[in-house]
C-alpha cells in the first residue's frame, strides 16, 4: 500500500463569556449565533465523509455558555428583542434594533435574503447615530417583524434551511412574516443548540473526530504564570505597573477546562490547544501534570525555537520538513509531544480562500499539499501538516458558508490516494518515536506574530491587568483575614471564578490599538463587571475606579511605522516608484475576521493609508485592497485635523476623477467656511493628496492631530484609525538629521 502525508484538521471552537455576571444577562449572541451557523454543520458535514478523520477543539467557556442555550429561558438581549411582539417595540430597542441587526456579513448573508438586503438600504450604510434616527421614521412595525427574522435565520446554516421544511418555507417567503412564524424560528434556534454537543459526542464515539481542550477562560497561560515571559520576544515591551506572576491561577484554569470536558463527554482529552497558541516552556509542567499528552502551536514559535527560519520559496511553499515533524520536550511528569501549524495553508482558509471559486480554492490546496508530499521523499507517513484554525469566524466571508469549499475539499482529499486526514492522536499514536523531533525549550509566545503584544504592553492592556492584580489582592486579603469560619464558601469559590473569567485574554483582544468593533465597549463593560463581582460576592463596595471605562475615544495614535524622511510624491494617482513614499509613516489595516470583529460588514474599500511630509506640505496616500485595484466606483473621505486648528479636508473620488475642499470650523463652532480646493490631488490605482501645513495653521514643531472617515458607500464605512487620532509631528529644518543620528 502506498504510503500517505498525514493531514490533520484541527478547528478551534471558542467564544469569551457573553453573560454579564452581574445581571446575568447575554449582552452579545455569538455564541447563539455560531451555533446555528457554524458549530453543529462544522462536525456534521463529517457524517458525508467518514474517512475525513479532523480534531476539534472545544473552549470550556463554550460548552457552558452552549449549555445555558439550550433552555428557551436563557436571558440574552438580542435574544429578548427578537421575541417581542414588532408594534410593541420601544423607540431605543427598534434604534439598537437598526445598529445591530444587520451584524451579518451583507454579501454572503444578506444579499441572499433579498428582502434583507432591502431594509439594510432602507436603512443606510451608517450607524451613526444621526443616520439611525432619521431611518427610524421609515421603518415600519412590518419592516421590523422581517428584521427580526431575518436576522436570525441568517444566522442558520444553509445546510439546515435546506433540510428543514419549516426553514425551507421562510426562506422562500422571503418577507412578510407573522408573528407565528418568527416565534417558531425563535424556538428552532434553541432545537439546534441541543443538537450540538451529541453531535460531536456521537462522532468521537464513531472514531472519526478527536476532542480537546484549553484551559477554562482561555488566559495567555504564560502571561498567567509571569508577564515577563513578554520580554523574549518584545524585550522593550513596558508591563504593568503591578507584577502578575500567578502560576496557582494557570494551574487552576487548566484543571476546570479538562474538568468540564469530562464531565460534558465522558473522558479526559489526550490534547490541548494553549489560547491563541501561547506558550512558554514555564507552562509545560503543569500541562503535562495534568495528563496532557500533547499540545499545538504555531511554525513561528517552532522556528524561533530551533533557531533557524522556516524556509518558504516566493509561493510560500515550505522547502524543507522541519515543520512537517511532531516534536518532544521534557516536562515534569514525562514528555510532552508538540505539533506545530503550517501558517501559510492555515491562513489561506481562514483569510484568503473565501474570495475564490471553491474549485479554484480547492485546486490551489490540494497542489500545495502535493508539493508537501513530495518534499517528504518516500516518508510522508512520519509526516503531518497541520492546518489549525478558527472553527467558525471565516464561514460568514465564504458563499454558502463554505459548504461549497468544504465539501469539494473532503472529496478530493477522500479520493486521493496520497494523503491521509487524522485526528492528532492517531498520527502520534502510530508514529514510529525515531522520527519525533527532540526540542530543548519552547520559545515564548502566540500564534499572533509569536509575540504578546494584543494582550499586554498597551496602557490599555497595562491598566486591565493591574485592575485584575488589585482586585485580586482584595480577595486573597478577605480569604486569609475572614477566617474559614466567617466565609461562605460557595461565594468564595463564585469570586474566585470571576477572577479566573477576567483573565480571559478576549477582553485584551480589544483593548490596545490592534483591533476594533462596534461591540468593544460592550467587552470593556464585560470585564470590568467579572472584577465587580468579586467585590459584591464578598460583601464590599467595588472601588470607583471599576466604573470608569479602560477604552478610550480620545487618545493619541502613532503607528509601528512612522515617517523617517522627507517624501515629494507625483500626484498621478499611481506608485510612481519604490522610492517616492520609502520615507512615508503608515496606517495598516486592522485585523478583522468576522461578524464580533467586523460587524460582518464587507471587508471595506482600503488596504492601508500612507502619510508623510517635507517642510512645506503632508501627504497622504490611500491604497485600495488588492482585489479592487482599481476602484471605478463613487466614494469620499474625509480628514478630520483636531489640532492645531480644527479643519478638515472632504475629498470625492469617482475612479480616475477626484476633487477635494478644505473646510474650517466657524467661530463659535457652529459650522464650516469653505478655504479653497486642494489642488495637489490624484486618484487611480491609489489616492494621493497634499495640503500645505500653512493651511492648516501647523508650523515646525507642532503636533497634528488627525483621523479620517471613509465613505464607501456599499462597501461600508472605515475609521482610520480605528479608535482616538493620530499624532503627527510637524517636522523642523533639522528633521532629517535628527532621525539619522537616531
């Protein structure tokens, strides 16, 4: 029989806590809503294949929010919004209705549902919150009984709608729904959660899936165990003010993750995904006292654990096996195999197939993976690529929810004879021990750059850690000092697991300059009431502090990259040369994959937007994604200076044509006197603007402070940057000296 290159799928499932602890409440539905839409079809769709061989990982603080689901009881808002009769709608539950209801990705879920499409346009592309106002008064009670449907059943994966006759029948109704027919959808959502945990029950017991863990609340385990792990990779990086070195609490996590995994199916897991793939080799030890057999991370952290680079050629293929190998590391209690992830396969799933034809996308897999194959040589079946991912956030950017991807995937991956998909224990199970990888120490930190910047060194994420340290003495203090008699033991052990929530590193995710969304403050309110909690369980007043928002609006910005020469750009709308904008600052794009990210909104008009200056002027230069290049349709933006003067610069591009205006705040700040035209514009394959800082009453020395709104009409609006404004400094005469002597 001919020898086959070992596959493994492995699909990370997890949701942070949505629940408000201290009311008890689900402020956001995400886990409601990928359960309909993702986290049942996601191990079914297995039942078509049965030699699809995958491993799922399961967060715990999934499996309990699943299990509050499945009661028709459970309090959620959107949940409660959805239920209410449309006429006895109140003014502020139909505007939270016309913000978040249409938080579906409007190519791929709403398009569909034609009439969906339709309110969405009837409402606008704006959330602002002018623009909710003005289309309040359009909507009718009817209009907002089929939003209330139509959001949800959106929601629910093609693969049930087809199936189910009632489902089948609102879909093809489209519109006009009673209230009948929405409570029934209502309660069809709750029949599907129920069907989820059997669902991935019944195929571990059929053998065709493997399941594991992560510790309960999903923590940064090193950061857990001493946030100056941080160091290795960001050795500047400044930590918070209070020392977090908690090993007792990693430990803790990791024990009621495997806890309520077996409990929820049966046995204990053999393997682990540490959150975000963070990892250290402090953190080894406890893992595997815990009976932890194996554990997976990134390639980044594999090659700057062995030292050396994994090499990939300019198609990002891999040029040699390094990765390919499962590795051992000694730990307290014995050794600890370890995987690693191909990131290029990976990522091309979760970010880039899902704007391809499925057969193309397919095609395009499979030849890497034969590239794979024969790298191995005639020993491809001591050799596995691991493909680990999200299991859930990149479906809502796919047509069909990826059904078409998947299903053409398996197919061909059932029919070829080269490969072989496994779960990870079955490949470690029969691995012959000489070809496993010995390693000495595993480089710190995450499958995110492998580095720990989203989760600390931000006074934003400096500030959430103290306030957990803080509060966390508090408890410890009352625990020693109350004395076990004096304590309640069970609203003790109710404050410490408030504690271990708020270690949950999606609070983190949002704070900082890495990410946005529209739901942030939700996340912020989120944690600061897990740390509440605490003080409420043990009898005292919370400090004010606790009220005060981590996130903040109005904060100053300067990027990775900022301007470290003068620039003169050509204004042809074109990237004249490699060197025109060498010297230039630049705003990256942020990280967006999905609907609790993005809003599931289109993924937008820009790429990223370049700024820089010479002594006379400031540049900028705005480039569209790739796959628009270039963009015939209509849009504007608009640069909005705060400082040293408030200005702003309103500028309309129609393909090749462009015209812009700079405008000035009135006295009184009433409204806006027109100063003339901006005369250095372009727009083609990229936009290119320049406005002379006399104009903006900036001189040598100031600081410009600015952010800018696009408009893209259909293709939604982006806030750049995302949250606060950025810093620009003016440059002197001496500018260029001074950053060479730097």
């Amino acid at each position: 029989m001919e020898k086959r290159l070992n596959i493994a799928f492995f699909w990370h499932m997890h949701q942070p806590v949505y629940k408000d602890p201290l009311t008890d409440e689900y402020v956001l539905p995400w886990v409601l809503l990928h359960g309909t839409k993702d986290y049942y079809d996601m191990a079914a769709i297995l039942e078509e294949f049965p030699s699809i061989h995958q491993t799922f990982n399961l967060v715990p603080s999934l499996i309990r929010q699943l299990e509050d689901y499945t009661s028709e009881d459970v309090k959620d808002r959107y949940r409660a919004v959805s239920l209410k009769d449309a006429e006895s709608l109140t003014r502020d539950e139909r505007l939270f209705m016309l913000e978040r209801f249409f938080q579906s990705n409007w190519d791929t879920m709403i398009r569909p549902l034609g009439r969906y499409w339709e309110l969405l346009k009837k409402r606008g592309f704006s959330t602002t919150a002018g623009e909710l106002e003005t289309a309040l008064r359009y909507f009718s009670d009817q209009d907002f009984r089929d939003l209330q449907v139509l959001f949800n059943l959106a929601w629910i994966d093609p693969m049930l709608k087809d199936r189910d006759p009632f489902l089948a029948s609102l879909v093809a109704k489209g519109k006009g729904f009673s209230e009948d027919e929405k409570r029934r959808l209502l309660a069809k959502q709750i029949e599907i959660i129920r069907m989820i945990i059997p669902e991935y029950r019944k195929l571990r017991d059929q053998g065709t899936i493997e399941l594991t863990t992560s510790p309960f609340y999903h923590p940064i385990l090193p950061l857990l165990c001493d946030h100056r792990s941080a160091r290795e990779a960001m050795p500047g990086v400044k930590l918070p003010s209070k020392g977090f070195s908690h090993p007792e609490d990693a430990l803790e996590q990791i024990r009621k993750g495997i806890r309520l995994h077996s409990e929820t199916f049966g046995d204990r897991p053999r393997g682990m995904w540490p959150p975000e793939g963070s990892v250290s080799t402090d953190i080894l030890p406890m893992i595997r006292e815990q009976g932890i057999e194996w554990i997976a991370t990134d390639e980044e952290i594999l090659s700057h654990s062995l030292g050396i680079p994994v090499r990939r050629d300019p198609e990002g293929h891999s040029m040699d096996t390094t990765l390919y190998r499962a590795y051992s590391i000694e730990a307290d209690g014995g050794p600890l195999r370890v995987i690693f992830r191909d990131k290029v396969l990976s990522d091309l799933i979760g970010f880039e197939y899902a704007r391809w034809g499925a057969e193309s996308a397919v095609d395009d897999f499979i030849s890497r993976l034969s590239v794979i194959y024969d790298l191995t040589a005639g020993d491809p079946d001591s050799h596995l690529v691991s493909i680990i991912l999200d299991g859930e956030n990149a479906w809502e950017y796919y047509r069909n929810d990826g059904r078409d991807f998947l299903s053409a995937l398996y197919s061909r991956l059932e029919d070829d004879g080269r490969f072989r998909c496994v779960t990870v224990s079955e490949f470690l199970s029969d691995l012959n021990p000489s070809a496993v990888g010995n390693l000495k120490r595993l480089y710190s930190g995450s499958w995110i750059n492998h580095n720990f910047k989203i989760w600390i060194g931000h006074v934003e994420d400096n500030t959430a850690w103290d306030h957990i340290s803080e509060t966390r003495e508090v408890l410890c203090e009352y625990q020693l000092t109350a004395g076990s008699t004096h304590v309640d033991e069970q609203r003790l052990r109710e404050a410490w697991d408030a504690i271990y929530a708020s270690e949950g590193s999606d609070w983190f995710w949002w704070y900082g300059d890495e990410h946005a969304t529209m739901s942030e403050h939700d996340f912020d309110n989120l944690f600061r009431s897990h740390l509440k909690k605490v003080y409420t369980l043990i009898g005292r007043d919370y400090p004010p502090v606790l009220d005060i928002p981590i996130i903040s609006e109005e904060r100053g910005y300067r990027p990775a990259r900022i301007p470290t020469g003068f620039i003169t750009p050509v204004f042809d709308g074109e990237i004249t040369n490699y060197f025109e904008w060498l010297g230039a600052g630049r705003l990256e794009r942020i990280n967006i994959s999905g609907a609790m990210h993005g809003e599931g909104e289109p993924k937008g008009l820009l790429d990223g937007i370049s700024y820089g200056f010479n002594l006379e002027r400031i540049f900028f230069r705005l480039d569209y994604l790739k796959e628009l290049t270039p963009y015939p349709e209509r849009w504007s933006f608009t640069i909005n200076f705060l400082h040293p003067r408030p200005m702003k610069a309103v500028i309309h591009v129609e393909g090749r044509n462009s015209s812009g205006r700079l405008l000035e705040r009135t006295n009184g700040g009433t409204g806006w006197t027109e100063k003339g035209a901006i005369e250095e514009l372009a727009s083609n394959d990229v936009v290119e603007i320049g406005i002379p800082f006399e104009s903006l009453g900036a001189k040598g020395g100031d600081e410009l402070r600015l952010f800018i709104d696009v408009d893209a009409i259909e293709k939604g609006f982006e806030r750049w940057p995302a949250r606060g404004f950025l810093i620009v400094d003016v440059p002197t005469e001496d500018f260029e000296l001074h950053h060479w002597m730097v």
